[in-house]
C-alpha cells in the first residue's frame, strides 16, 4: 500500500509541474543599451519623442531593432552595435503609397 501511496503522489506531482497559470499581464523590462540607442536615434531623425520598442533580434554582428514612431506605431529600423554607434534610422513604411 505506500508504494501505491508513493506513485500516486509522484504521478500527481509530474502532472502539476506542467501548470501555469496565465494572468494576462504582459510583463515590460526596460530597454536594452542596444534598443536605449536606437530609440534614441530613431527619436532624433524622426523629431519625434514618441518612440517605442516593437522588437528586437541580438546577433553577434549588431543588434536590429524596430522602433515604432507616433500614435500609430510607424516601423522604423535602426542597427545597434556594442560600442554605442548605430547606423541612421530606415522608414520601414512604403512611403510611395500613403
């Protein structure tokens, strides 16, 4: 009988390790020194301070992130490397047909 007793605590224990409970609340870390410069960045060529982060992908080349400007979130692209610098700031928007 505690062997029964045994098993079924362990099956119950596996089973409830899988569990997760999804509050819904979006959790918001601050920007990386890479995301800090490219907003910044994207902040100036744009004479826009409404800028947020929409993504970011680190690679050993420079880290690319996408910046969202205005009320609308407009993409733009900025590449950040480690020491500070960061190219100019791209429109990812199609501008020929707005």
């Amino acid at each position: 009988m505690n062997i029964l007793h045994i098993v079924s605590a362990l099956a119950v224990t596996f089973a409830l390790t899988g569990c997760v409970e999804d509050t819904g609340e979006t959790v918001i870390s601050a920007p990386t020194s890479a995301e800090q410069a490219c907003l910044q960045r994207v902040s100036i060529e744009t004479n826009n301070g409404d800028v947020m982060v929409i993504r970011s992908s680190f690679s050993e080349a420079g880290t690319e992130v996408i910046v969202g400007v205005g009320p609308q979130g407009a993409p733009w692209q900025c590449i950040a490397y480690r020491d500070g610098s960061t190219t100019r700031p791209m429109s990812m928007t199609n501008e020929g047909t707005l």
